[in-house]
C-alpha cells in the first residue's frame, strides 16, 4: 500500500506542475492582456485545486503510515532536527506543501470573490506565484539534497 500511495503521490507532482504553471501562465495573461475571465480559466484553476487536495491528502497518509514518522516517534524532533533528510520530510516538506496549498485554496477563494476579471487574474496570479514558489522549493527533486528519482 505504502509503495502504491507513493508512486501516486510521485506521478501527481507533475500533475501539479504542469496546472500551477498553466494557471499562473493563464492568469498572467489575463491580467497583462485585460482578458475576460472564462471558464477555461476556472477550470483549470478548479483541476488545480482538486489535484493539490488530493496530493496533500496522499502526502499524510504517507506522513503517518512511513518509516520517517516512526523515527520521529521513537528518536524525538531533537534527533530529527541534526539530520537533513529527516528533517527534510519532517518538517520542511510538509509545512511548505501544506502552505503551498492553502495559498492555492486562498487564490481561488479570492478570485471567486470579486465579480472584475482584471482582479480576478491579478488575485490568481499573485497567490498562486507564491504557491508555486513554495511548492517548487520543497520538491525533492532529482538534482536536490534531498532527492528523488523523476518516477
């Protein structure tokens, strides 16, 4: 179970990705380009929205049922703390992804608040940029102290 949940978690970074760059690409131009909001753009920002819960979602049922919450359990945070992996997957990762998502779910939130698409876009492009810049920074990417494989 633990193998599956991670390789779905892995595979749905990239979903991620590519949706946060693309709503931030989409917002962009609607804000510089005085667009009209449409329902393209409300859905990709909606995908994004669903894609980052589910991740977030998937990320602590591994949190909780891995080996690494085990060793905080039984070693203390203090143990944790001297090791940059651990303290990678325990507190670094988890808070900038868990903000980096409630960032996304504040863009939106905003976005839908307001019924002028110029400040719609302005709102999406501005939260999500920092969810992405968050997001990015806690990726355990191939080329990371902290790495993963692509897949």
């Amino acid at each position: 179970m633990y193998t599956g949940l991670l390789h779905t978690h892995n595979l749905l970074r990239y979903a991620i990705v590519i949706l946060l760059l693309l709503a931030i690409f989409k917002s962009l131009k609607g804000w510089f380009g005085n667009g009209t909001y449409q329902e393209s753009d409300n859905k990709v920002s909606l995908f994004l929205f669903i894609s980052a819960h589910l991740q977030l979602v998937i990320g602590l049922a591994l949190y909780f049922i891995g080996d690494k919450y085990k060793l905080i359990s039984e070693f203390g945070m203090a143990e944790v703390m001297k090791s940059e992996e651990l303290r990678f997957w325990a507190v670094e990762h988890i808070t900038a992804m868990i903000l980096g998502i409630a960032i996304i779910t504040l863009g939106r939130i905003m976005a839908k608040k307001t019924d002028v698409d110029k400040i719609k876009f302005r709102r999406q492009s501005i939260y999500f940029i920092l969810a992405a810049l968050l997001i990015f920074s806690a990726i355990p990417w191939p080329w990371s102290a902290v790495a993963r494989p692509w897949f």
